[in-house]
C-alpha cells in the first residue's frame, strides 16, 4: 500500500466531514491500491477495501498490497458495501460524482441506509496532478518508445500509403515491439483533412506536398505520452510552411515558459497571443495543453480560463495548433514535466519540420 497516497485521499474525505472514500473510476482505484480490474475500493483511517466479483478476486489479491480482498456473490453488491462500511465503522462517505451515474447513486443510497453520501468531484485526479519518481520515470520510458515509435512513422509515411494504413502499423508496433499499449486512438490527418483538431484516420492515402499531423503515444504501466508531430510528403505550400514556422515559435516560447508558479492561462495566453498577432487567432481553438499520466488527459489545464498554478512534478502538455479548413492543419505537441529549473520536454524528437 502507497501510504502516502491513500492518506492524502482519508484526508479530504476528513476535510468533507466524511470518514470513508469510495472509489469506483478504475485509475483512481489504480492509483491508491494498484488493482487494475473491475470493482470498487472503499478507503478509511480503519483500513482499505477492494470489492469485487470471483472474475478479479485473485488478481486484486495479487495487486492491492495491503487492501482486504472482498468478493461479493451475485446479487450481493450492496449488501457487501453495507458490510464493509460498517466493519470500517464509515458513518458518513465521499464519492466521485463525476463517474457514478445518477442510477448508480440511488441505488447505493437506498442499499446505504443511515451511511451518508457526500459528493465530490476530481479529488483523485487532483491528488494525481504532481507526480512522483516512479511515476515520472515510468512516462520518460513512454516517452522513448513514442520516439522510437516516430521514426519508425517517418520510414513508412510514403505517397500512397493511408492514414489508416498509417495507424494499423504502429499500432502492431506499439504492441509487437514495445509490449506497450497504444495510450490513445491515433490520429493521423493529412492533407486537408488536417484542418481538422481531432480527425478520423481515414483511407485518404498521402501525397506528394501533403503534411500529416500524427498526434500518438504509448503507454506502460497505464502510463501514457502524448505527443504531435506534423511532417511534410515532399515539399509543401508556402502556405504550409507558414504556417508551422508560426506553430513552431508558439510552441517553443510557451514550453520555455514553463515553471513552478507560472499561471496556466499565462502560458496558454504566450502561445495563443503569438498566433493572435500572426493573423491566425481565430483558428486556434482548443486549449494549449493538459495534463498527463494514467489518463491521457489530467489536470492541470493550460487554457483561457485556468486558474491553476504550475507545481514541480506536473507533467503538462503544450500543444498549440492552427486549422484553417479546405488546406490543412500544423499541430506540435511535446508532454514536459515542469522541474525547479523549468519545463523539461520528456520527448527527445526534434521540433523542426521534417520533410520526407
């Protein structure tokens, strides 16, 4: 059991007059006990639970160090919560309301009883935001696979091969090579198709002067990278070429602007003013970057309206973009993890556009 961890969870259900946390997102449950099956945790000053069905039991056993295993018979569910809130002596319990469906709530209110319910939002995550040592060293290996996994992108990115073909390769990679696991859908957009932030990988197949935006990971140990590159089939426009130069300068002045005690809007705002003075403000939509670890997308948020302060050991991503619809698109991503000296990008694949 991660002391520290699970202590940091008992205290915010203390500071919400509760004396229990339940838990029932998989990577929070992940995070506090390190079981990664189905189920729920319940977590208290009088000691932690894993409840779950026969399918898991010898799994959670073998990865929740610390946490009494309780496995409930069919039909049993909430009389096995009732049980163990009670054998932890949990009068009163948080739980995340933004996982447990409103269904989901009566019934456990109504299988509760006298046991209080108290809603509360994002507390995991917020716990999750600042990684720890092995957290982060984890990420730096995903952070090398990816790399590795981008050459390997460049080598098979050839006038007609498709975007899907694209995705299937490194997907089999990822996997194959790396015994890693794909930390998101890939995108792959080429062409015009890149005006598009998130588009669907399709059989549009690449052609001379085209750009492709790959916006990828791997991910280890649940773990994930994100990263985006956008590389050139041949020559591009000068349009295109524009274009990422502006993307480029934006995304490198945010990055080196990264540090602890730097606002989130502030970076976001570097970013987004460069692109602003360059004529491109209004196809530049999305937030500059998120954070990152067992999901793909964490706090903080680097975006407008933040109110988030960076901290040493978040790991963000900054990733500004432009999208101009009928020619294309320019995204560059790289995952840092903000240190006492700066933000330090955890990729080390160049920046500089590549022409293939």
């Amino acid at each position: 059991m991660n002391f520290s961890r699970v202590n940091k969870l008992i205290t915010q259900a203390n500071i919400n007059n509760c004396s229990g946390f339940m838990l029932k997102d998989r990577n929070n449950i992940r995070y506090f006990s390190g079981y990664t099956g189905e189920g729920a945790a319940i977590l208290s000053e009088n000691g932690c639970a894993i409840i779950t069905d026969s399918r898991y039991t010898e799994q959670a056993q073998k990865q929740a160090e610390g946490f009494e295993i309780i496995t409930f018979e069919s039909g049993k569910y909430l009389d096995t919560v009732k049980l163990t809130c009670d054998k932890l002596n949990i009068d009163a319990m948080c739980y995340e309301a933004d996982v447990i469906t409103c269904d989901e709530f009566n019934t456990l209110k109504a299988g509760l009883g006298a046991i209080g319910l108290v809603p509360t939002k994002a507390v995991g995550i917020s716990i999750r935001k600042i990684k720890d040592a092995s957290e982060i060293k984890i990420m730096k290996k995903a952070a090398r696979v990816t790399d590795e996994l981008l050459e390997m992108a460049y080598l098979l990115s050839k006038p007609g091969v498709s975007e899907l073909d694209l995705v299937a390769e490194l997907s089999y990679l990822t996997l194959k090579k790396y015994k890693a696991e794909s930390a998101f859908d890939t995108i792959v957009a080429s062409g015009d198709n890149g005006s598009m932030p998130h588009a669907l990988p399709s059989e549009r197949v690449f052609k001379s002067g085209d750009m492709v935006t790959l916006d990828f990971g791997a991910a280890l140990e649940g773990y994930k990278s994100d990263m985006t590159r956008t590389f050139a089939i041949g020559e591009p426009s000068n349009k295109m070429k524009e274009i990422y130069q502006i993307v480029y300068d934006a995304q490198k002045a945010a990055q080196d602007a990264l540090k602890p005690g730097a606002a989130c809007k502030d970076i976001d705002a570097i970013a987004r003013n460069y692109i602003t003075e360059k004529g491109y403000g209004e196809y530049f939509g999305h937030g500059l970057g998120h954070g990152v670890g067992l999901d793909i997308h964490e706090l903080p948020r680097l975006a407008p309206t933040s109110t988030e302060i960076l901290q040493e050991n978040m790991v963000v991503t900054v990733e500004p973009g432009i999208y101009i619809p009928g020619v294309g698109g320019v995204r560059i991503e790289n995952t840092c993890v903000i240190t006492k000296d700066g933000g330090k990008a955890l990729f080390g694949a160049s920046t500089d556009m590549v022409k293939l």
